[in-house]
C-alpha cells in the first residue's frame, strides 16, 4: 500500500489551458488541479522527474521543476508560491503567508489547545470536549495521588491454611 504525504493545504480545481516550457521545446498542457505550491499538469509526453520547467499561464512564466510524472501527467512544483485562485481568475499573484483571523491565531501550546476545544465544534460537541478534558484531569489528579502516596504498613499478614 503506498505512503503518502499529507498534503499542507486543499488543491482548487482548474481547468486551463497552459504552455509548458522544456528546455527549447514548448508543449500544450491542461493544468487539473493547484495549490500554492504546485499544480497538476496533463500532457502527452511528461518530462522526466527533475527537470526544471517553465509554465507560460495567464500571461506570466512560473518556473518550476516536475516532482512526478505518469503516463500522461505531472506534478510541477513551483519555485515561488502563487494564488491559485487568481491563477484561476485569469490574474497571477505572489502568494504570501495564509491571512490569519488576528495576530494571535495560532494552535500551538495551552492557549492553542484552549482554542481549539472551544471554538472549533459546535456547542453539543464543546459539552463533550469539557466532559473529556475534566475526565482526563480527574484521571491525571487520582494517578499523581496514588503515586505520591506513602506505601501502606502495618498490614498483617496471615498464613495460609495447608490441607494435606
């Protein structure tokens, strides 16, 4: 079974017509699918894995290099991030860093954790999300306890009866 990567971000389906520039060759190319990062070419003939291209689309040149090929298709990735939404629109932007709600917006560390358990579910599922953090904390508190506890003494013990 093969292993893949997860991907960083959701591809956005295209449907456009592209030049794909090898080396002194040009080639017509249908682009699928793209993120920020890269796009889904069908070609007759795909250049081999590594080979450094050029992607003539919407007016503008995209360099990049094939990350993959099949046998009518290939992954380019692109040197430099682009909006694929304005790729798709007809207009070519630089993407910069996805836009954040505030500065603050992050899901690392406590703060994160908070957030996420708060405002990513609905209010059923925030009541659920309660319940489970207090379990765990209940189940952390007993097992902090019975580890720090002194041993037990002073039991007695008592034989046990032989039968013969």
């Amino acid at each position: 079974m093969p292993f893949h990567k997860q991907r960083r971000e959701e591809r956005i389906d295209l449907a456009l017509e592209a030049v794909l520039e090898v080396g002194d060759r040009d080639c017509p190319v249908t682009l699928v699918n793209g993120a920020s990062g890269g796009v889904l070419a069908l070609l007759d003939t795909p250049p081999p894995r590594g080979t450094a291209v050029s992607l003539r689309v919407a007016g503008r040149h995209l360099d990049g290099q094939v990350r993959w090929r099949g046998a009518d298709r290939c992954g380019i990735a692109f040197r430099e991030p682009v909006d694929v939404a304005a790729l798709q629109a007809g207009r070519l932007l630089r993407a910069g860093p996805p836009p954040m709600a505030h500065p603050g917006d992050s899901y690392r560390g406590p703060r994160g954790f908070l957030r996420t358990i708060i405002h990513d579910v609905p209010p059923s599922g925030r009541l659920l999300n309660l319940a489970l953090l207090i379990l765990a904390l209940l189940c952390t508190l007993l097992a902090i306890s019975r580890l720090s506890a002194p041993p037990v003494t002073g039991l007695q013990t008592v034989p046990y009866a032989r039968f013969d």
